[in-house]
C-alpha cells in the first residue's frame, strides 16, 4: 500500500488536468480539483482500508475542510490495488449549471492512428463455448465474458472535454471521470446503480439481460417485446436480482423489490431493470462498504461467483483492471453513490482502452454475444465520433 499526498495544502483548486475528478447523475454533478490524498491498496483489505479511509477523512477535516470526499475507482479483482482519491472539497451543481461551465468539446476532427483488439472475436467466442460446457457440467449457471480494443488517436484528449460528451450524449446515465494510476483515467458513462446510501435510505437499480437499440422505432418496439419475453434473459436477470436481495436484506430493518423488471433504455441498449430499496439497520456500514458487499453481481461476474470469477481470470484472455469493478464517492459521514464501472474507457494521454461483456447462461449463443459486446460498445465509440 502507497500513501501520496499533494504538495499544495492551500483551499485554492489545483489547475491541474491529474487533479480534476467527476461523478455526474441526471439529478447532480460532483466534481473536485483539490486532491490531498491518494491511496493505492485491494479494497479486500477491509479492516486496513477503512482504518486509512478514516484517517484520511479526520486528517483533512483536521486541516479546516469542513465537507471533503472520496472519489474512487475499484478493480473487478478487489485484491488488486483500486485508485481512492480524497478530495479537500467539492462542488455539487446541477447537469445544465456544470456543462455550461465545462469546456467544449468535439470541435476538431482527431484522427485515428492505430486500432487494436486485446480479445479477437475467435478467442472471445472459443471462450463462450467452454463457459458453456461448464454450465453443461454443472459448473456455473452464470458466466460475464468480455472483450477490449484499444484506439490511439493523433493527439491527446482532454479529461474535461471528454467528460463533457459523455454528459451531453448519455444524459440518463452516470458519467464519471476518475484519475487513477499513472496520469491515467477511468471514464464512461454506466447506466447501472451499484449502491447509493443517503442517511439510512438504501437503493440498488441491477440490469441484466440486455438488446441493441436501433434507430428504427417499430425495430425497437420488437426488440423490447423479444427482450421482455426471452426466458433466457429473465433468467439471467433473475440470478442477479435474487443475488443482490439476499446480500442486502440483512442490513436492512425493511426492504422492497421489483416483482418483475421493467425495460431501461439507455443511448444504444434496451436492459432489463430492477430496483431494491429499503431502511437501513442503525449498524449498517457506509456506501463504499456496502457496493462491496454486493460486488461482484452476477451481472458484471457471474454465478457461483467465486467459480465465474476465477473462470474469468484464467480464459477471458487479458486484463480486465477497472472494467466491471465500481467507481463513485463517498463523504465523511458515509453516504454516497456507486456504479458499475461498465460502458467506459480507460484513458492514457493520445490511447483509449474501451471494453464491452455479455452474460452467458444456457442457450447462449457465442456470435450474438459477441455482438452484443460489440453494440455495447458504441455507447463509448460515440464519445470520439469515429465511427
């Protein structure tokens, strides 16, 4: 574990592109500059990661921040070292007040040098069809496989500006813009709820079972009907709903559930979608503790979760690091929001990383998962307008 702090302790921001961090809803925009510490540790550390947590939190209060947060990225792998960024302060604002105040963005063509697959679609489908067998042995009901292609661009693009598209294309979804290890960013924009806290109000929005979105409205209007009905995705769906109420209810002394899921519609993808809310214990932990309680949902790993994810780790075939881990905040008190870091890309100066995955269960069929990814994706090839 690494522990850094910024030279600057003064209540001024920092103008400085490394510094700058953003979580954004359709309801509010988080954003801070002032970084006063940065820890890299696994997160599966949990009594040594809330013990520096707290003493982040009580030594920037110490220093006469009143209201300081936590913007963090955590890897899927959480014995991986996650990126926990504390901030003196922040500002909350609404989407129209933050754009008008965000640079623009998208103005000047950047063209593409160089285009790289980290998972052929032959790998990736080879890797379905031994998912498969194992579900046939009865190994898995489960499995979330993915694949990454990575971009490199003539120049380099700015965290803000970035920001700003993923915010004015994706209006409905969380947006987020992340610092974390070497001058690198996590962004994107998840239309999937994790965990939010808010005093002891808890809620959970999961998605599973999932359809491209077509420009076509009588298409679309078919696609949902087929995706409602599919007992395939219902399945799919109804293994992460069942996972997220057993692992929350505990904590809370009344909760409700979706009995059926309803259709979200995001920017290219129709998802089934559930909600679980309740009243959290007295005793319950904070938000951060919580998503991880929850972490990894059979929507982003699988199920039995400890056999998906080491399936995961030894075929999918490259590194996954923050794709289908979670990002958000936190403030000192423990409220806060957390998403699935899906839908996004991994930003490093003039080259992106994208990743998109697909759920397998029974009866899955490997080239249409691998369009899936590939649909998926668009949400985040749209932010460069390359295609």
């Amino acid at each position: 574990m690494t522990i850094t702090e910024s030279s600057a302790v003064s209540r001024s921001p920092i103008q400085s592109q490394d510094q700058f961090a953003c979580f954004a809803t359709s309801q509010h925009h988080i954003s801070a500059r002032h970084l006063i510490h940065k820890i890299h540790m696994p997160v599966n550390q949990s009594e040594s990661c809330n013990q520096q947590i707290a003493d982040c939190f009580n030594h920037i209060k110490a220093q006469g921040y009143a209201n300081p947060i936590l913007i963090a990225a955590i890897p899927f792998d959480t014995r991986k070292n996650g990126t926990l960024n504390f901030y003196s302060e922040f500002n909350q604002t609404s989407p129209a007040h933050f754009e008008h105040n965000t640079a623009s963005a998208g103005k000047t063509a950047n063209s593409l040098i160089r285009k790289k697959s980290l998972v052929e679609r032959q790998a990736f489908e080879h890797s379905v069809q031994t998912a498969l067998s194992a579900m046939a042995d009865k190994q898995m009901q489960k499995i979330v496989l993915s694949q990454a292609t990575e971009f490199e661009f003539a120049r380099q693009y700015s965290p803000e500006d970035l920001l700003n598209i993923l915010i004015r294309q994706n209006p409905d979804a969380y947006k987020f813009m992340i610092p974390v290890e070497e001058d690198q960013y996590i962004f994107g924009a998840s239309p999937e709820l994790l965990l939010s806290r808010q005093q002891q109000q808890v809620r959970s929005n999961p998605l599973a079972g999932s359809r491209p979105r077509s420009a076509i409205p009588e298409y679309n209007s078919q696609t949902q009907t087929e995706l409602y009905q599919s007992a395939k995705d219902r399945h799919e769906h109804q293994l992460v709903i069942d996972n997220i109420r057993h692992k929350l209810s505990s904590y809370c002394s009344t909760y409700q559930a979706s009995e059926i899921p309803e259709i979200l519609t995001t920017s290219t993808m129709f998802h089934l979608s559930s909600v679980f809310q309740g009243q959290l214990k007295a005793d319950a932990p904070d938000a951060l503790n919580l998503a991880l309680h929850l972490h990894p949902t059979p929507a982003v790993c699988g199920t039995p979760t400890d056999i998906a994810r080491d399936f995961i780790l030894n075929h999918e075939g490259y590194n996954r690091h923050y794709y289908s881990g979670l990002n958000g905040w936190m403030d000192a008190s423990g409220n806060g929001e957390w998403v699935v870091t899906i839908r996004n890309g991994l930003l490093n100066h003039n080259i992106i990383r994208l990743y998109a995955g697909a759920g397998i269960v029974a009866g899955s069929d490997a080239a249409a998962e691998w369009f899936e990814t590939e649909a998926k994706m668009q949400t985040m090839l749209n932010v460069f307008q390359q295609q």
